[in-house]
C-alpha cells in the first residue's frame, strides 16, 4: 500500500501524458481522413472550424508538429514509467514481479488509450471532432513551430541516408496503354467492357475539353430561379441546369435537376452548387481531376476572350469513358463512309487516326483527338457550317451541323487547290 502512495502522483502524471497524447493522435486521424466534402464543412462550422480548415492548409506542418507532441510525450511518459518500475522494485511490498507486471500493463494502456481508441473514435466523427479539436491543436503547433524547420531538415537528411537511390517511377505512358489494349485478344483477361473504360481513358487523356462540351445553344439556361413556368417550359437538353449571371454573359452555378425530389424543387436556390471555368484548350482528363479535387459536377468553358461557349459536366465525361458505343466500332475506321471517289463523309467524333487510316495519309494531330476537334484546332473556334481545314491533299469541310454535332465531308483538291464537289 505504501508503495502505491509513494508512486501515486507519478501516476496522475501518466494519466496526463495518456489523455495528451490520445488528444494528439485522434486530431491526426480526424483531420487527416477529412473528404474534401468535410473540409469545405469546416467553413462553416464557426470558429473551431475555420481554424481547423487553416491548419490544414499546411499538411506538412500540422503532421509534424503533432507527430513531435506525440513523440515527447511518449518520451515523458516511458521515462516517468521507468522511474515508477524502478521504485517498486526497490520496494520490499512490491517486488520484482509487480515491477515487470506494471511495465508491461504501462506500455499496453497507451497503446490501446493513446492509439488504437482514438483513432477509431475520431474516424467515426471526423468533422465534429475536427471542430473540437481546432483551437488547442492551433496553439500547439504555434509552441513547436520554430523547432519545426530543424525537424524538416532532420526528416530530409535521414530520407537521404536511408534512401539514397529511391527514384519516382516514369508515367505510364498512354502510347503503352493503347497498343496493350490494341493487342488484348477475346481470350485476354480483360473483359470487353474493361477495354473499352480504358480506351475511354486513354481518350480523354487527349481531348481538348471543347471537343466534348455542350455548346451553349445546347445548354439549359436560368437566370431567375423564381420563374417557374420559364423553368418548366424549356426543353430538358441535360441534367443539370445552368444558372447564369443577371446579364445571362456566364453561368455562376449548376442545378442537377434529375437528382432533386419533387419536394426540392420549390427551393432551388438551396440546391445550386458552384462551378468551376476551364479554357477550351484544357484536356478532358485535367477537368475531370479538378472537379473530383473540388467535388463538383460542372465545368464552364469559356474561349481566349474569357466568354461563355459551352459546358461539360462529370456525367458527360464519365459516359464518354464508361458508356458503351452505339455501333461496335461507330467512332472507328468503319465509320468513314466513302460518298464518291475521293470524297469521304465522317461524323465529328470520329478520332483523327481513323480518318487517316482510312485516307492513307499522316497528318499532325497532336494536341486533337476527333477530326472535330482538328477543325476546331486550325479555325480557333468551336466548328461551324461552312468551316473549312486542310489536312495534306484533303479539305475538310463541315456540311451538317445539328444538336448532336457536325457532319464532316474530306474531299480531295485539284491541281489548282479548288475543292472537287
């Protein structure tokens, strides 16, 4: 008993350093498994959050000034541990015994209280724990931040000695992945669906975003969500429905209309989310990791001059990739369709090393995926009728514009460079 009191307030002491360093270790699992829904949450979550949200604008910092609280506090607490061990075992009360059973229970308690507890409580309620946890967590890191730097350094120096040799691995190149997809036979592992998600992928890689968005003409516009009827009446075009500037120049927000409950639609101010304004020269595949970045469903497109000329939104980009073809091979070389000797008529989407293919020349379609998109690239603008662009002894010329997309004729030119009709 005696032995007990005499290490009783090294004791409370332990039960401190517990309580500090599972307040550590939960804020580490809380913030660090925020979704970037839950971070934007923090916003608007009072002081507590935007404090939070300001801590996590510096990762690297908020990791390493937690990691070292929770690395001197273990310290402190395995020292003071070895202290405790040590006074038992000099107690006659005690004994050796009790020495080695209080050692062993110590390292198990803040194993379990300090680590495995914490952590699996805070992931339950990341957001509302984050909140809590703001403000102490904030002054902490403003205590050890000018040992921080030394602690960056020291990380660096011991990565180097460790690791000298480790280099990232190049990009897999999408050239690769094309030619194994081209090679895959019916007995390949990968199943027909699968080749075509990946050649999906591969495409989007190299498609400007205005090759895929939806033309302003095809958008469904609003700019006065209180109009019900101007709502209602207009042709349902896509599933989200823009919500345009009070001069109807931009589009500022996106409503997913086919994902609202009749009961939503008397409030669909509340439903509008932002959107997000990409150039016209930006690949699919950068759009698409922007909006999962933001966790946002709508791209603006806007032209050189920074004015509206389309929109693209995730369910347009995820169908291109996913959504299987019309016909086997619609957007292949068996869909240029040859209308009269050295006239070819082809449909916008068709890809640029169809169309040569089935020509027999080599054009320089870098940077363009479909032969609208090569139009596109030569004019500077998104095609229209009457558009025109040369490729080697062709003219491509856009004969048919609809709300799907344009009809492309390649006829050969004559020795004195007209057209032949």
């Amino acid at each position: 008993m005696s032995a007990v009191v005499d290490v009783l307030p090294w004791l409370i002491a332990m039960a401190v350093l517990i309580l500090l360093s599972a307040l550590f270790s939960g804020s580490e699992a809380a913030l660090f498994s925020l979704t970037p829904r839950g971070r934007k949450g923090l916003d608007r979550a009072g002081i507590g959050g935007r404090i939070a949200a300001k801590l996590l604008e510096d990762p690297e910092r908020l990791l390493s000034a937690v990691l070292f609280w929770n690395l001197l506090i273990n310290m402190t607490y395995f020292a003071i541990a070895a202290i405790v061990g040590g006074k038992l075992e000099n107690d006659p009360a005690a004994g050796h015994s009790l020495a080695i059973l209080f050692t062993i229970s110590s390292l198990m308690t803040i194993i379990f209280f300090s680590e495995m507890l914490p952590k699996s409580l805070a992931l339950l309620a990341p957001l509302r724990l984050s909140i809590l946890v703001g403000p102490p967590l904030s002054l902490a890191v403003r205590i050890v931040s000018p040992a921080l730097p030394l602690v960056a350094v020291t990380n660096q120096a011991a990565s180097r000695l460790i690791w000298p040799t480790f280099e990232p691995e190049p990009d897999i190149d999408l050239a690769d992945i094309e030619r194994a997809i081209e090679l895959g036979t019916d007995d390949a592992a990968l199943l027909q669906r699968e080749r075509m998600a990946l050649r999906g992928l591969v495409e989007i890689a190299e498609t400007r975003v205005d090759e895929l968005m939806r033309p302003r003409s095809r958008l469904w516009l609003c700019h006065d969500l209180s109009d019900r009827s101007a709502i209602v009446d207009q042709p349902l075009h896509s599933n989200y429905m823009m919500v345009t500037d009070p001069d109807e120049e931009m589009i500022v927000k996106a409503i997913g209309m086919r994902m609202l409950r009749p009961s939503q639609m008397d409030d669909l101010a509340n439903h509008a989310e932002r959107v997000i304004y990409v150039p016209w020269s930006a690949y699919v595949s950068q759009v698409l990791d922007q909006l999962n970045e933001e966790d946002l469903s709508v791209a603006v497109v806007v032209n050189e001059f920074g004015e509206l000329i389309g929109a693209v939104s995730i369910d347009d980009i995820l169908r291109r990739v996913l959504a299987p073809r019309h016909e086997e091979d619609f957007l292949g070389e068996a869909s240029v369709q040859e209308i009269a000797p050295g006239r070819y008529r082809v449909w916008g989407s068709v890809s640029v090393r169809s169309l040569t293919k089935r020509l027999g020349i080599d054009v320089d379609g870098v940077g363009v995926t479909t032969i609208a998109g090569f139009i596109g690239r030569h004019n500077e603008r998104v095609p229209r009728l009457g558009d025109t662009a040369p490729m080697e002894r062709f003219t491509l010329l856009v004969v048919e514009q609809d709300d799907d997309g344009v009809w492309i004729e390649a006829r050969t030119a004559d020795e004195n460079g007209e057209v032949t009709t």
